[in-house]
C-alpha cells in the first residue's frame, strides 16, 4: 500500500518520539505534538522556522526535519504516515 493510499483510505498516523532534538523522519510527516511548552524548530516546505508552543500542542503541517538548535520544547511526537 503505498503511503498515498493511507491518505485516501483515513489511516491513522503514527506517534514517533522526536527526542526533542534533530530528528528526520524516515516516512511522512504530516504533524506533531508537543507535551512541555517552548520553542520548536523544524523544516517544512523548505523552510526553516522556529516559534513557541503550550503545554500539549498539536500541530499539523508537513514536516521535513526537527533540529534541536533553538528547540527548548519537550516531549515532542512526529505523527508519521
């Protein structure tokens, strides 16, 4: 099955531990949850961006990469499909 099929079909994503630090994820990232408030720095669209968020965030987006420079956030989980 490939991973557009999952899309179509309304598989439920996959929660990855990031390790609060630089993370690539090896399939489709499509969003993220943060359990301890800060800043978050990532890739998306090709671009860098760093920006803060509350305690027990759910973020959605595509998401090429975590890097732990500028990341203050913790228990951060990819949602991979």
């Amino acid at each position: 099955m490939s991973q557009h099929a999952n899309l179509e079909n309304g598989v439920a994503p996959i929660w990855v531990a990031t390790g609060d630090g630089d993370y690539t994820p090896t399939k489709t990232c499509i969003g993220f949850y943060v359990t301890g408030g800060g800043s978050v720095s990532f890739t998306s669209g090709g671009n860098d961006i760093t920006t803060t968020f509350l305690n027990s965030q759910f973020v959605t987006g595509q998401i090429s990469s975590f890097s732990a420079t500028g990341t203050t956030a913790t228990g951060i989980y990819a949602l991979v499909i």
